[in-house]
C-alpha cells in the first residue's frame, strides 16, 4: 500500500514538472507543446502519415481548417490525430 501511494506521489509530481514546462504564467508555450505531441508525426510541419494534409498554410485551407480552433477540434476526434 505505502509502494503504491509513493507510485501515485512519483507521477503526480512528474506531472506538475512537465505541465511546468508547457505553462508558464498561465500561459501556453506553443513550441513545447507542439514539440510534445505533434513533431514526431508532423517534422517542419509536414506530416510524415499523409503528405496532403500537412501543417503548411495552403493545405489546411484546402482541408477546411481555417483557425487554430478548427486544429483543436479535429484532434479531438479520436484516431484521427
């Protein structure tokens, strides 16, 4: 019980230091997030899956995502991103 609650204690604070890095002052850093979750599938936004739909200006106009909130939502769909 005591190795669990320290397991839990571990993760929780490993949690708190990396949100740390991609917050600061209540703000989001842009880069680390995008470094954290989207680099590995989208280098200098390319998209190493689907090389129509990169990250790159005229692309995603082309596939009807015009603002950021239209990125959020799509990965927001599960298996889609």
């Amino acid at each position: 019980m005591i190795r669990l609650l320290i397991v839990i204690l571990a993760i929780a604070a490993l949690s708190f230091m990396f949100l740390g890095q991609a917050v600061s002052e209540g703000k989001i850093n842009e880069k680390a997030e995008f470094i954290e979750h989207c680099a590995a599938c989208h280098p200098d936004g390319g998209n190493v899956i689907n090389s129509v739909k990169t990250l790159k200006q005229k692309d995603l106009k082309v596939n009807g995502l015009n603002k950021p909130e239209d990125i959020v939502k799509l990965m927001r769909i599960r298996g889609r991103a």
